[in-house]
C-alpha cells in the first residue's frame, strides 16, 4: 500500500521534470529498495496562478481568457461539468449516489472512462490519487524553484493548499520497472510530440485544405507571440502518407517549440531534456563524443524511429477518430446552447447534453499530446517485447549495407485530463479571432505560412 501521506520526509525522492500550465510533474528517482507503488512513477502537483490579475499561457501560445459573447459565457458559466456529465454511466458517486463528484474524481472518471477506452488502455494511464501535506509540498516548492523555466515562476507556483496529487506511471520510462543500471547502459530516450488537431474542422474551407494550426500561427504572429511561423503541418502528420509524414517530423524538429521535446535518460536515472524549445544543442550524442557505442544517436534517427513507432502502435488514428467527435464546430455548438432559454433546457435536451460532451472530448484529443519511450539495444538477439505492457520493436538499417539499428519502444497519450464546459465562450472567442486573422490575411494577399 501507498503510504498515507506524503510528508516533508518524502520530498527527497522526487526531482523536478516539467509542467504545463495548470500542473507541475515530478519524476520519482531510482532508488534501491524503493516503494514499488512509488518506484517508475511520476507525481503530478496541482498549481494556481501568481495573483488574481496574472494571465498565464495555455499550451498553444494563447491566453486562457477571451472577451466572448456575453449571453454564451453567461450560459455555460452556469452550466457545472458535473451536471453535464452526469447522465454518462460512471460519473456518479456510487457511495453517494445523489453527490456529485469533486473536481479530482470527476477529471479521474474522464480520463479512466471516457479518454482511456477511446484512445486505448495500453495507452493511457488515469493514476490514482495519493494524499499529500502542506510540509510535502512546500519542501518540494523550494527544492524545484532553480529547475523551473522563469516564465513559469513568474506567473504559477505549486498550490500549497492542495491534499490530493495524482501518481501516474512515468511514461519516459520504456519499461515500468527500468532500473538506473539500464539507463546507464542503454541509450534511452523519451520523444513528447503534440500533434494538434489533424483534420479540417467543421465549416474550414476545404478547397485551400489549410490546417487551423496554420491558421493559429498567422494570428500568433499578428500578436507578436512569435517571429516565425512553424511549418508543421497537421494534416501531414495524421495522413498516413510516409513521406508527408517524414516532413511534419522534420518541421517540429525544425520548430520545436511546445510541439516537440526529447529527453534522455541519465547515468543517475533522472531525464534531462536535450532537445527541444529553450534548448539551444544539438541532440548528436555520438560515439565519438562518449567512446562508448551504447550512445551513438541522432535526431534523425529518433525520428525515424518516432515514424516507424507512431505507425507501429497506430496511436495517431485513434486520436484523430477522438478529434473527429467534433462535427459541427464551436460555432454551431455555441449557437445550440445559445438557442436555449435556460441552463435547465440544455441539460435536459439529450441530443445536445451528449453533442456537448463530444465537444469536450475532440477538443481534449486536440490538445494531447504523443509520448513515445525509445531504448536503443544492443546485440543481434531479438528485443523482449510484450504486447500486454505495451511495449514493442523497432529497427531499420543504420546506412543501406549497415547492421540494423534496434528499439523497444512503448506508447503513451498524456495531457487528456477534463475540459470544462465553462470554456466554450473562450473556445468560440479565440476561433473567432483565429478566422478573422485569416481572412485579413488572405486580404492582402499573403496566405502563405
């Protein structure tokens, strides 16, 4: 069993890993004899903002409020997730039956009952909640605040007043039970992409089959929220074509940003990013550089095996299938709930409670993100994989007459946590903001990305 609450004693087991902008994660470090419900997991802290005023960044680069329309926010600010949701099976107390779900269960229920049979179990871990004190807590606070981006601390810190954490399985791992002994010997890196939505969205023009993160980017660059806009494509990456997708690899590599991160493995167990947005080397750790063969890898061959795996687990079809349970668009949706008089009629109109949740869930999908956890091996021996754990092989030749290069690699989707409702005025606001940049674009003539 877990222990009951994480103390301030519990603090030296975890080391700082990232965070988005509503949690930070820690990473569990490898220690002998460790606590097995403990060892290869990651804990996932909530965080709250730096004053009522402070406006943070979601993932994409936009700011998390937008002025909407008053009559669509005012509806669905009323609207409670658990009243949304609360007709789909699980999402019920079964203790208290007529009580609803704290904000924790009811993103747990989400996640385990709805994200994880959509996408697959083998991909997606719910966790489960561990309790933790304000001891725990603040101890971790002063240890990670020197490992956290800046932009980061100066707007979020880790809420000291939370109880509950969630530990996850540590999806950077190939294996759940890796040792340090197998990061030191191995090459093992973790590859965390964000595909985005990969189809055109309910009412885009598909005659010019322009993708809305490229339309994002126009307005980005408008606000002055980037220099240059990213050449990766979407629509590429879930198209199934091998060449289209080779080049949507090449433009996140090109333009990591928030899209594209790698991490590896370290001798003391921990994982260090080396490539990706804030990174400024190179990822070309070479035999040459280390005099050890074990460490011979490139970017290029991580993506080559990111291709070869994101093909193998097809793990791209289901998100997509996810992101397509959006088939009217935020706009229509918007329009529905605002043809209704009362927050009583929406809930109690079956047909628009269960369009509304499909919003939610292609809306989650659009914003997940792929991790993939790839060992190099070593040896002509066939890799040990297991299909129950979800881990499989990759290979391919190192040049056309040279030996096959080996991986083990496992699949994981992250980032699927409940939407609420009470976004749509913001949703509707920024798709608003989003054409409209567009069309001024395509006014002066320059459509070009």
């Amino acid at each position: 069993m877990i222990s009951p609450t994480l103390g301030a004693a519990a603090a030296e087991g975890w080391v700082y890993l990232a965070e988005g902008g509503a949690h930070l994660v820690l990473e569990r470090r490898d220690v002998a004899g460790d606590d097995p419900h403990l060892a290869g997991r990651v804990l996932r802290l909530r965080k709250t903002k730096n004053g009522r005023n402070t406006v943070d960044k979601s993932p994409d680069g936009s700011t998390p409020e937008h002025d909407a329309h008053g009559d669509i926010k005012n509806k669905t600010e009323r609207i409670t997730d658990n009243a949304l949701w609360r007709g789909h099976p699980h999402f019920t107390d079964q203790k208290r039956t007529e009580q609803e779900l704290d904000e924790q269960d009811l993103s747990w229920s989400f996640v385990h009952y709805i994200m994880r049979p959509l996408l697959g179990e083998k991909f997606v871990d719910a966790g489960q909640y561990v309790d933790v004190d304000y001891e725990f807590l603040n101890a971790v606070a002063l240890k990670v605040a020197p490992e956290r981006p800046k932009v980061r601390v100066n707007v979020s810190s880790i809420d000291l007043s939370a109880t509950k954490a969630l530990l996850l399985i540590d999806a950077i791992r190939v294996d759940g039970n890796e040792s340090q002994s197998q990061s030191k010997n191995f090459s093992t890196f973790s590859i965390e992409l964000k595909p985005k939505c990969g189809f055109l969205l309910p009412g885009d023009n598909t005659d010019t089959n322009i993708s809305r993160f490229q339309m994002h980017q126009r307005l980005m660059l408008a606000n002055g929220e980037t220099h240059e806009t990213s050449q990766y494509d979407p629509l590429y990456l879930f198209s199934g074509n091998d060449a289209k997708i080779k080049k949507a690899l090449a433009a996140l590599a090109k333009f990591p940003r928030n899209n594209f991160r790698v991490r590896r493995r370290c001798d003391t167990g921990n994982s260090t990013l080396v490539f990706g947005e804030g990174v400024n080397e190179l990822l070309e750790v070479g035999s040459d550089e280390t005099g050890d063969a074990h460490f011979d890898t490139t970017l290029v061959t991580l993506l080559r095996v990111v291709k070869q795996a994101l093909k193998k687990s097809d793990v791209l079809s289901r998100i997509l299938a996810a992101q397509k349970r959006d088939y009217l668009g935020v706009e229509k949706v918007s329009a529905m709930v605002q043809s209704k008089q009362s927050v009583h009629d929406t809930l109690n109109d079956p047909a628009l409670s269960s369009i509304l949740r499909d919003f939610i869930v292609s809306t989650v999908a659009k914003d997940c993100s792929v991790l993939i956890a790839a060992r190099r091996e070593m040896g002509k021996g066939e890799i040990e994989s297991k299909a129950d754990d979800g881990t499989f092989s990759v290979s391919f030749p190192h040049t056309p007459d040279g030996p096959e290069i080996k991986y083990k690699c496992r699949v994981s989707v992250v980032d699927v946590d409940l939407k609420s409702v009470k976004q749509l005025a913001k949703w509707l606001a920024l798709d608003r903001e989003i054409r409209e940049e567009w069309g001024k674009s395509l006014e002066g003539g320059n459509s070009v990305l």
